[in-house]
C-alpha cells in the first residue's frame, strides 16, 4: 500500500507518526507532501534571507518519521533563547539551510537529511519555488503572508473568500507526479484549513494530477477551530471550503471525531479562543463522500489534537472497506 499524506504544521507531523513504524511492511511507500507558504517565525527570517521555501514543517515532518535517539530529535527542535541574529531559531532549520547550501537545492537537501536522521517514508515539498500565501478577506481585503492573514482574520473577524498563491503558477517538484499517479490512497490534512492544508493545492498541477488519480481520498476534518481562519466552522463548513478552494473535483470518505470532551478539556480549549468542530450528519445526508466517525482524540498529549494511532486504525479499516488492504 502506498499512501501520499498532504497537509502541513504538526497536524501533518502528528498523522506521520501514527504510520512510521508500518513502513517496509503493511506501507510500501509513505510520502508526506508538505505545503512551503509560512512566512513567520524562523521559517520566515530564512526564507527571506535565502530565498528558498520555507523549512519549518518540513523540519517537523522529517523528525516526526525519523529513527534517531529522542535526545537529538530534542536538540534539532531546539531554539536558541539568545544571540544577535540567532535567537528563535531552531538548531533544524539551520541544519536544512545547511544542506541546502551544500547540496545546491532543497529536495536534495531534503533527500541529504532524510539519510542522516534515518527516516521511514520520504518528504516533498509542494513546491522549490519561495511562495507565498494570498488571501482575500469577505471585506475585500487583501492579505499576503500566512503569518499577516491569521492576524488580519483575529482583528477583522472577517471569513476568506479566497486563497492564491504568488507566484500563480509555482513548480512542484517531478517526483511528485510519480507519487501521486502511483498510490493507493491520498489524504489530506488534518491541520490549519487555510495555511496548512489548501495551499498544497493551489499548485495547479498538484490539483490536476490529484484529480486525475484513481487512489481513494480521505479528508480528515479538524478537531478544533483555528482563531483567525475557520471562528464557527462545522464539520461541514471545513469539508465545503476544502472543496471550493481547493476545486478538486470529488473526497471519497471523511473522517470526523465524535468524542466527549470533558470539563477540563473545554475550558482549555476557550482558553485558546478555539472551538469544538461540531458534526451534525444532517448536513451531510447529500454529501457522496462516506463518513467515517470515532473517538480520535489524544488523551495523553499537552496539546488537543488527533492521536497518530487511532487515526492510522481508522484510516486502515477504510482502507479494507475499500479493498485495498
């Protein structure tokens, strides 16, 4: 089985690591395709200062499948508390630009770091080009940088009405093509609606190739909302404008989580201005995707988000629906 996983930001991250031990085995071939449009942060200074795409998620998905002692991975996610010039920056970044400027590009830095942290799986950027992330706010408002559009959509309290990259018409890399054409399932997200997920498919040829794929296609819909992008989304307002933006033709199955959350967990989640991501199956009675619902919440982490294993199991029993497995 072959599967090809787009998203970005450690929802992409999180899922990688659910299917990393399954590579060589039941996963032939795990590839993660991993958007490049951040423009904060550290991500941000070096993508100006090098003009390349940027590193951050691509620096969290190669250490996500990597079979290296925690204690490194530990050191790579590492930021520096101070230094002129320094201070933010996380030692794996600077490790990437390091094989970016040794190797001469980033998929060959990429491929470089893949074999030095010993990863299970392989990571392609959507594209080699620096891009970034255009929005067009319902007020009419244009907002360019991922990091500009989040805090416009706080302030404004406005929705997007549309997402475009600049330049257009970015190039992805080949390889790619060869993934895509060739697997047995495609999956997108979970992770930022509008600054993690879609801009993978605002490359034309992305979305093309994925439409003309036979593979089966899953979209897992976000536990939470994202202040600033998806304020008072329904699983059904996430599924539409993955759809819409995205203008792929057709999502075979959903994935959507029906678990309780308790008290604690929803005071913490208001106290990070989110909200719980309500499916009502109504809304989707003439929806042609499948829906898939289970408990998908990780209990154990810091952080709410979907646990990497019962996603996986969800994901390999649509896979047996399906008669790929």
């Amino acid at each position: 089985m072959k599967i090809v996983i787009f998203g970005g930001g450690t929802g992409l991250s999180n899922i990688l690591t659910g299917f990393k031990k399954d590579v060589g085995r039941l996963v032939r071939r795990l590839t993660a395709v991993v958007t490049v449009s951040d423009s904060g942060g550290s991500s941000g200074i070096l993508k100006k200062i090098y003009d390349i795409p940027a590193i951050g998620d691509l620096r969290n998905c190669l250490l996500a499948l990597s079979n290296i002692e925690n204690y490194v991975k530990k050191t790579m996610q590492y930021r520096f508390a101070k230094g002129n010039g320094l201070k933010g920056h996380p030692l794996g970044n600077l490790f990437l630009v390091a094989l970016l400027e040794t190797e001469g590009d980033i998929l060959k830095a990429i491929q470089r770091a893949s074999k030095i942290l010993n990863i299970s799986g392989e990571i392609i950027p959507s594209t080699f080009d620096k891009v970034e992330l255009v929005a067009i706010f319902e007020d009419k408002k244009k907002v360019i940088g991922e990091e500009n559009i989040v805090k416009y959509g706080l302030i404004s309290k406005k929705r997007i009405l549309d997402l475009r990259l600049k330049p257009v018409n970015p190039k992805p890399p080949d390889l790619l093509f060869d993934r895509i054409n060739k697997a047995d399932i495609l999956i997108f997200g979970p992770g930022s609606l509008y600054t993690s997920v879609l801009p993978n498919f605002l490359v034309p040829e992305i979305k093309e190739a994925v439409d003309e794929s036979k593979a089966l296609k899953i979209l897992i819909i976000n536990l939470l909302t994202q202040p600033g992008e998806t304020d008072n989304f329904s699983a059904k307002n996430h599924f539409d404008e993955f759809l819409r933006i995205s203008r792929l033709k057709s999502i075979d199955a959903l994935i959507v989580d029906n678990s309780k959350f308790n008290h604690k967990m929803i005071k913490k989640i208001k106290n990070e201005g989110k909200e719980i991501v309500i499916y009502d199956p109504e809304d989707f009675k003439d929806t042609d995707a499948k829906i898939y619902c289970d408990s998908l919440i990780s209990k154990d982490q810091v952080f709410i988000k979907h646990d990497p294993f019962k996603t996986k199991k969800l994901i390999l029993q649509i896979a047996k629906d399906y008669g790929i497995i």
